[in-house]
C-alpha cells in the first residue's frame, strides 16, 4: 500500500495577471470544479489541505517565468508560496524555471535559485520559444547532472497564442539524454497530442527519461501512453493542475477506473516520482 499521492505537476501564482488564453484554459473546468480557483490558487494554506483530501501526500510546485502568465509564477514567487505554507512548507516542492530569452546568465541565475532550495526545473520552449540545446543551456543541464536535481520539459503542443509548437517535439531533447546520463528528464505530458510516440520510444530507450501525465484526462491515459504498463516505471502522476482539472478526487478516481494493475499505479502515482525526486 502506497502512503499517498505524489502530484509532480502543480501550478499556482495570480490568476487575475494570467494573459486571457491562459486564463482560458483553465476556465474550462469551471462549471464543474469543485474548488475556488483565485483562493486556492494563491493561498498555501487552502491548497494544502484540498490536496491532503485527495490523497496527495508530495505537491510538487512548477514554476513558469512566461508571458502567458505574465512573467509573474517566478522560481521565488513560488518559492514563497511554498515558505507561507509554515509547518505544511515541507509538503510543497518547486521546480523552478528560467526563460532564456529574459535571464541574462543562466549560471547565476541557477546559484541564486537553488539557494532557495528547488529540487529541479521546468523549462517551456514550446511557450516560451527558445531552442532547447544551445551552448550556455547544455552547461547549465550538465550543472543540474553534477547538482542531482530534476530536469522537466513541456512536451507536445503548446495552448499558448504565441507559443511554437515545433519546439515541443521529444527528439529536440535527444542530446541532452545523451550527455547527461545521470540527470532525470522528465517530458511532460508525454508529447501529446502529436509527438506521444517519440516520448514513449525515449522512456523507453534511456534510463534516465520519464513521461508524466500532466493534461490528459484519465479517459485519454491509455490513448496517449498506450504502452503505460510496459513502461510502469517511467511513469509519473502530474495532474497539472488547476488546468483542465474539475476535481483532483475525481481526476484520480477516473485512472483508478481504469482498471491497470495495482503494482502499475502504485508507482506511477507514487514510487516513479519518489525515486527520481529521492523521497525516501
């Protein structure tokens, strides 16, 4: 038996400063969900105990310095929502993020960042359009190996209006499993919708690459990651909320209908993500 849920794909910031698709997006649910969005999504101490009721034992807190969000959910803006959160502090991880396109030294950026103790990033190039391999970043993947952090990248297509949807393509990030195999990549969302093969054919090639199922409806999991059972350990729970998420129970409810063996679940919402984040 599981202790709980470990939620890698989790946004929070200011919704009211989100740009209108963004805002968009999440909206979507809105007739149907069964939180307050503006409170939750900026209030620690209602986000934790609504998570606790779902099951989540690990939150892990994504960052995104985009202007889809207007530059505004930063590393220490989450990092700060993760400190006001007091004796639940240690509940919340953050993946930070840096843009290349607004960050002026990657490096120091990254010293200042894991100052406030990040466990790993997220990178958008899909939305923030930016090449994903360049120099100064490889450097900076090659820190993140030697450091024992986590390396997340939006994959598949972007919902941003001014996102580039070939910057989300899987093989993109071929180099970076090649000359860093000891740092854990993580492709979120699995390349979906266009790329989802790609994404399975490099979980399962590399040992250090991982899917997680941030925007996918429990319905859909099997459309998107047919091969889920094959690669049970590359698997990792993101609810990726509150995008496209009515209700976390529900949403967690619906993969458990699923009826995947109970082995595949127990690590795809729990032990893949407690390995690669090193949770005892």
């Amino acid at each position: 038996m599981v202790p709980g849920i470990i939620d890698l794909h989790v946004h929070v910031g200011d919704f009211a400063r989100m740009r209108e698709d963004i805002r968009g997006l999440i909206q979507a649910t809105s007739e149907t969900r069964d939180f307050d969005l503006p409170s939750l999504f900026s209030d620690p101490e209602q986000l934790v105990p609504y998570f606790k009721s779902a099951g989540a034992v690990r939150v892990v807190l994504i960052a995104d310095e985009g202007p889809g969000v207007n530059f505004v959910p930063t590393t220490d803006f989450v990092c700060d929502f993760r400190d006001a959160a007091g004796e639940s502090r240690d509940f919340f991880l953050v993946f930070g993020n840096i843009n290349p396109n607004r960050a002026s030294n990657i490096l120091e950026k990254y010293e200042s960042d894991k100052r406030r103790g990040i466990r790993g990033y997220k990178l958008y190039p899909a939305d923030h359009d930016f090449e994903p391999v360049t120099p100064e970043l490889m450097a900076f993947y090659h820190r993140l190996e030697e450091d024992g952090l986590v390396l997340m990248f939006h994959t598949g297509t972007t919902g941003q209006s001014d996102g580039v949807d070939a910057y989300g393509d899987p093989r993109l990030f071929k180099p970076i499993l090649d000359e860093c195999p000891a740092l854990p990549l993580i492709m979120a969302h699995a390349g979906k919708p266009t790329w989802c093969g790609e994404a399975a054919d490099f979980a399962s090639e590399y040992e250090n690459c991982y899917l997680d199922t941030a925007f996918i409806r429990p319905e859909k999991l099997l459309t998107y990651i047919p091969r889920l059972v094959e690669l049970q350990d590359k698997v990792l729970f993101g609810s990726d909320w509150p995008v496209g998420v009515a209700s976390l129970s529900d949403h967690l409810s619906g993969i458990r209908a699923l009826g995947l063996p109970g082995e595949v679940t127990d690590k795809m919402f729990y032990h893949n993500a407690a390995r690669v984040l090193g949770i005892a």
